[in-house]
C-alpha cells in the first residue's frame, strides 16, 4: 500500500461516513543531509485510536514534532479539522485542541500535581495580569478557578492519582508521571492528543489502567494517536496502525492486516525494504 | 532556655509570619544601627539619620530586589541589565520634569504626569530590548540586556546629548555632569510652599518641627524619614502586588516557563508573549523604583547606574532566595544594611578605637603584607576611607561564592508557594459544591 491510497479523491468518497480530524500530506523534514521525514502522509479518523509504530529512527517523533509545532516542516501540509496548521507555533497547534505529550515525561517538578493540572487549561482569564491583580475582575479569575480546581480533581481521580495531588511532580514515580502527563494534556480539553510513548517504563498493571482509560475517553469523543513499542498493545487496541520505516509510512491499515504484512516483519527486522 | 529550644521557639515564631519575621529583622537592623551609633558617640540626630540611611536604603533594594524576582525568579528571565531600565526611569522623569528654561531644557511637565510617563517610557523600552533575546536562552538574554545598559549609560553620559535639539525639542541629558530632578516631593506635607529656597512650614510642619527642635533633630530629618514611611508604603504595595501576581494563573504560566519552556508552549501558552510581557513589567517596575531611589537625592548621573548596580540588586535577591517575595525584602534589607552600609560602619568603628597608621595604598599592597603573617597593614588600610569600595566589593564577592556553595537557595527560596488564586484541597472543592 502506498501513500496514494489516502489520497485526497479517496478521502472524498468517504466523507461522511468516516471524518478525517487529521491529515498529514507528503511532510518532510532533513537535518542537514539526513531525511528524518520523507513524504509521510497518512490520515486520522476522528473518534480512533491510531497507533504509529516503527523501528527507532523511522521517524515517528519528528514526524510529532512537525504535526505539534515544535518544529517547522520542510515541506507538505498539515490539516487539522479542516484548518491548515502547517507551520504553526506549537502553542497554536494546542490551541487548535490538538495537544502533545513527550517522550520522557515532562512533568513540572517544582510545582505541585494540582499545579501541573491547574496550568493546561486554555485561555484563562487570570492569565492577563491586570485581570490577576485588579479587584473587581480577580472575583472573576477566583471563580474560574473554583471551576478548574475542580475539574482537576476529577482529572485526578479519573487517573487515580488524588493521593498524590499535593506532592511536586518532581517527586512522583515513573509511572505516576506519565499518568500526570496524560491527566494534563487532557485538562486543555482538546479533540485529539498525540502520545509518544505513553506506556514506556509503565508497570503492567498501570499500563492496562491507562489503556483503559483510553478506551473510556475514546467514547467520550476523543481521538488519539500514539506510538508505541508494544505491539500486544497496539494489535489489540487500535482501529488503524500507520508503520513508518526510514521516515516514510510503510502501510497503513487494520492491526490485523498490518500483522500479516511481509514488509513490516522484515522492517522490524532489520531487513532494506522497498517503499 | 538552651540555645537548640531557643532556636526551635524562634524559628516557629518567625517561620510561619512573614509580617513577625520583617518586623523582627527590621528591630534588629535597627538594634545593630543603634548599637553602632552609640559605639560611634552619635548624637540623637546623628543617630535617628543614620537609622534612616539605613531603612532608605532597605527598602530601596527590597523593591529593586522584588521587581528583579518577577523576572528571574518568577519567570526565568535573567536581566542583567537592571542599572540600564533604572537610568532610563530615572532620565525619561528627570528631563518631563525639567523646566524649559533651564540648562539642559526639559518639558516641563508636572511630576505625576512625568512619573506616568516614565514608567511607560521604561516599559516599552523593557519589551523592545527584549524582543530579539526573547526566543534565546537565557544567558543570551543577559548578553543583550547587559550591553544594552552600558549602552544606556554611555549615552546619557556622552557631550552630544548633554544639552541637544531634536527634531525642534530642546532637552538633554547633562552629560556627565548629570541631571537635576525635582525637589523631594514628600516636601508638600510640611511645606506651604515646597519649592521655595526657604519655604514657610504649614500647619504640620510647624507642629512636627517644633516638637522634635528640642530634641536637636533637622527639619531635613523629619522630611528623611517621611519619605522612607512613604517608601515603606509603596514597597508594601510592591509586595503585595508579586504575592497576587506569584499566585496567578498568570504567576503560574511564568512558574512553568521557568521550567520548562517547550512544555508550556505544548499546552497551548504563547510564552514569547508571557516573558515579554513580564519582562517589560519588572523593567517598568525598576524605573518606577529608581525614581524613588533618585528623587530623594534631587539629582541622577551616570555613574550611578554602572553595571555593579545590577549585581547588587542581584545579590540582595540572591541572599533572599529567588521566587519568594518575603525573601527579596529580606535580601533587600539585609544587602543594604550588612553588605553594603555595613563595612563603611564597621570601618568607622575600628578607626574610633583602633590607632593604625602607615596604611597601604592599595588592596594589593595590604593583602602582600599578609605574607608575613602581619594583619595590621590590611586592617589600617582597610579602615581607609577610599578603601571601602574595594573592601565591599570584595567582601561581596565572598558572600556569593559562600550562598552559591553551601545555600544556593537563599534564606527563604526553599519556600515553595502554591501558584493557585483559591486553596486547592479536596476539602474546599468539597466545601464549594455545599454553598
């Protein structure tokens, strides 16, 4: 299967029954003569879980970091809810309601859980200084943080992590991070968010809660896409598996197909495979 | 009481208040300051001046110290050109102020109208200087800004601008003669008529003046000390204002930025505009408060705002610990009285009793001498008076390599103050969903 096969003629005969939240066109990325990213296009459906795998170095977070704004593309196009945010500025990109989480967990250490939480929501109002210090419109940044406290204690209760609200983020496991980090990018209330590796360093018990988790927020209307190394974890949760190899997608399809490719295997492999 | 429970009792006491612990450090600043004024055989006048001195300068450096925590201690953004947004504070009210007739010619403006405009002035400037920097690590950032402040200073000090026409507006700088400012404004309190040579007390400065003549205290005293009362209010204010803005989204935004910029930036915070807008803030702020500084001495020049100005602020925050507005005011203070006013005193108190002679003349020259394990030449040259700039510099040097070694946090930047405008227990949610 080639890039062709989502091609934008493909993707108008199936509008309407299958929404494209985001599409990825021919992007490309080289740091000085290496091509991180080659023409990697591929689309995905709103309400999925999509996983992106790979073998390291297939270009799976550069090709994040150039969805996300983090850095800049060489080339290509990428569309989000039918708004074009190629080269947009990642805060942008977040504020389109597409939001990251990193690799290695990025927790804010020195400031607390609850700060951590309190900090993602977006365009709060005691975000302009005059409105954080003026009396009259402090009564308005008090109530909207009423609001935000308490969204941020269901966040954490919905993670199971209210134990350790008051803690510094610093302070918190391996694990206990990586559920802070997902509880955060969700307290920004986006449509979709993209993880990389959220189940790396996770024990499996709290690997089946986050993927559960996964499946809840799913109904509730998210889309997600994420990486990951597992492929028990990937063949048995995602609607749609993308495989990048040498910065380019290799297939796309269902986890069951893309299983039984050849490709792949020889991918994973180690083995040249042509594209 | 053994000195261990001694301990316990004053740091359970004072660990908790802020208010107990500024008050308790003010009553032993003032203790020390006493103490030296009656070793040195002062008058009552003698001593209730240098009382003031020493709360002037207090309060002087705790806001220049708070002003400065909002930029590296709050946001990460590591100004090191502070002398440089004081000058222009400083030279944009100066030159509003100056009458047109005067030499160099000003506006003419009437000073609340020049103080707007100079903290506007400085404000915008702050932003612009930023701009390019903005996007670049911090230490590029203190590149720029500490050239950019020798460039301030250089200005205002070379001949072209001493006394220039631009554009058909007359005014200018003073070159390196410096600028006269307006007289101390707290003058109106006790004066009918503030800006006479020899104005006529009102009615509360009569009454203030007649009460404290027999006690041998000066008219320019009383004046003193109500500015330092007027300095105490703004710089409570100034407190007040970093507590609101430290425990804001706002404050909150800058808390993360300082940690980890993409990370915030991922979550959807335009932090170029954050850092600059915080930037311009703490640079209007400083202009603001060397005004302050300024107008109680009636004139500005160049040297004053040589780069050293901005590692004095830095240090006094530094003593403090950043992030912690208790903690500025408490590196403020204590910088002021210990560091800075503290060797030219102890100084003085060593001339008194000690008779040293064939002092040095240079540091270089007394530290040699210690080679042969003779400490008199230091101490004669150290009780010089041309000396104790060297002395304080160097004495400055070693309290910053002893804090960065052994406290890097400060007296009080262990301190971790939860950026949030509401408590964040599960309890008040709780109490919230009841009302």
């Amino acid at each position: 299967m080639s890039k062709n096969a989502h091609s934008a003629r493909n993707d108008q005969t199936q509008k309407g029954q299958q929404e494209q939240i985001l599409k990825v066109e021919n992007l490309r990325k080289t740091f000085g003569g290496i091509t991180a990213v080659a023409d990697v296009s591929f689309h995905v459906e709103k309400g999925s879980i999509t996983g992106l795998i790979g073998p390291n170095g297939a270009g799976k977070s550069t090709t994040f970091d150039l969805i996300t704004g983090v850095q800049r593309p060489d080339g290509g196009e990428v569309e989000f809810n039918d708004t074009e945010i190629t080269g947009y500025r990642s805060d942008q990109v977040a504020n389109q309601g597409l939001v990251r989480t990193f690799q290695i967990a990025r927790e804010l250490s020195e400031m607390t859980v609850l700060e951590n939480l309190m900090l993602a929501p977006q365009n709060q109002a005691g975000e302009a200084v005059w409105r954080a210090v003026l009396p009259r419109a402090r009564t308005q940044v008090v109530e909207q943080e009423k609001e935000l406290r308490e969204q941020a204690w269901e966040m954490l209760e919905l993670f199971e992590i209210e134990h350790v609200a008051h803690e510094s983020a610093g302070n918190l496991s391996g694990g206990q991070r990586k559920l802070l980090e997902m509880a955060r990018v969700l307290m920004t209330d986006p449509e979709m968010v993209l993880l990389d590796e959220p189940l790396a360093g996770v024990n499996p018990t709290l690997e089946e809660k986050l993927i559960d988790r996964l499946h809840t927020l799913k109904e509730q209307g998210y889309t997600f896409l994420f990486v990951e190394h597992d492929m028990d974890v990937i063949m048995n949760n995602c609607d749609t598996v993308i495989v990048m190899h040498q910065g380019s997608v290799l297939t796309e399809g269902q986890p069951d197909a893309v299983k039984n490719n050849d490709k792949v295997l020889d991918a994973y492999l180690g083995e040249e495979v042509k594209i | 009481m053994s000195t261990g429970s001694l301990q316990t009792w004053a740091e359970g006491w004072l660990g908790n208040n802020d208010v107990r612990l500024l008050i308790a450090l003010a009553l032993a600043i003032g203790g020390l300051y006493a103490l030296f004024s009656v070793v040195l055989g002062f008058q009552l006048n003698g001593t209730v001046n240098t009382l003031r001195r020493v709360a002037f300068l207090s309060a002087i450096y705790a806001m220049l110290a708070l002003a400065l925590n909002l930029q590296w201690g709050y946001a990460g953004l590591f100004n090191l050109g502070a002398a440089g947004f004081m000058a222009i504070g400083v030279y944009t009210m100066g030159i509003l102020t100056a009458p047109v007739t005067a030499s160099p010619p000003g506006f003419g403006l009437p000073l609340p109208v020049a103080i707007v405009g100079a903290i506007l002035v400085t404000g915008i400037v702050g932003g612009l200087a930023a701009l390019p920097a903005i996007r670049l690590r911090a230490d590029y950032l203190a590149i720029v800004t500490v050239a950019f402040s020798e460039i301030v200073r250089l200005t205002l000090r070379a001949p072209e601008f001493a006394n220039t026409r631009i554009a058909g507006v007359a005014f200018g700088t003073g070159g390196a003669t410096g600028l006269s400012l307006p007289s101390n404004p707290i003058r109106i309190l006790f004066y009918t008529d503030p800006a006479a040579t020899a104005p006529a007390p009102n009615a509360l400065g009569a009454a203030i003046f007649s009460a404290v003549e027999p006690l041998g205290i000066e008219q320019t005293l009383v004046i003193g000390w109500a500015y330092v009362v007027a300095l105490c209010l703004c710089l409570g204010l100034l407190y007040w204002l970093m507590i609101r803005i430290g425990k804001s989204p706002f404050g909150r935004v800058l808390k993360s930025i300082r940690e980890d910029q993409q990370v915030t930036q991922a979550l959807g915070k335009d932090t170029r505009l954050f850092k600059i807008k915080t930037f311009a803030l703490g640079c209007a702020l400083m202009g603001l408060i060397a005004i302050l500084w300024r107008l109680s001495g009636g004139y500005a020049s160049p040297r004053m705002f040589k780069p050293i100005q901005t590692f004095y602020i830095f240090i006094a925050l530094f003593i403090g610990g950043t992030g912690s507005p208790t903690g500025s005011i408490v590196g403020g203070a204590l910088f002021a009285s210990l560091l800075f006013e503290g060797p030219s005193f102890i100084r003085r108190v060593v001339a008194e009793y000690l008779q040293l002679s064939n002092a040095p003349d240079t540091l270089v020259g007394a530290l040699a001498e210690l080679g042969t394990l003779d400490i008199t030449p230091l101490l004669a040259y150290s009780v010089q008076d041309v000396s104790i700039s060297a002395l304080r510099l160097m004495l400055l040097g070693i309290v910053l390599v002893y804090l960065m070694q052994r406290h890097p946090d400060g007296l009080l930047g262990h301190r971790k103050a939860i950026a949030s405008s509401v408590a964040l227990s599960q309890q008040a949610t709780r109490e919230d969903d009841n009302e």
